[in-house]
C-alpha cells in the first residue's frame, strides 16, 4: 500500500461531502427559472410569422429555389473535398 493512501482518500471523501452540503444548504431557493405566461397580448401576433422587411429584395421575394440550389451544390462540394483528405 503506498504511503498516506488513506488520509489522501479520507481527506477527498470530506471534501466532497462537505462540497456537496455546502452546494445543498447554501443554494438559494426562490428565484428559479419560469416558463413564461401566456397573456392576452401576444393573441393577436402569430409566432410563425418571422419574416421580416429584409426578406424582400427591392419589393421582389427572394429566390428560394435558387438560393437552396447554391447551398446544396456548395454542400456536395464541401463532403467531396472532406472524402478525399
């Protein structure tokens, strides 16, 4: 058995007993974190709605096929050069 095995084992046992009271008395117990409450106010905002004045490009619509076309090729292009490292 090597020397002071046991009182370096007692004294990290203490420790963490005493970490562990110290976390479990001191902790403060209001203040926990809520889920917001529904009110009246946000009846009227639907939370799907996210677009935004920046979406529109000169009063004409992003192209959308256009743009996921571009992220797709841009996507093989990066998994074909990953491949061949």
């Amino acid at each position: 058995m090597p020397q002071f095995q046991l009182p370096i084992a007692t004294s990290l046992a203490s420790g963490a007993v005493a970490s562990w009271a110290l976390f479990h008395f001191a902790r403060p117990k209001e203040g926990k974190i809520r889920l917001p409450i529904h009110t009246d106010e946000d009846e009227g905002k639907d939370g799907l709605d996210v677009t935004k004045p920046e979406d529109l490009l000169d009063g004409y619509p992003i192209d959308l096929d256009g743009f996921w076309k571009r992220v797709s090729s841009v996507c093989l292009k990066i998994s074909f050069l990953a491949q061949n490292e």
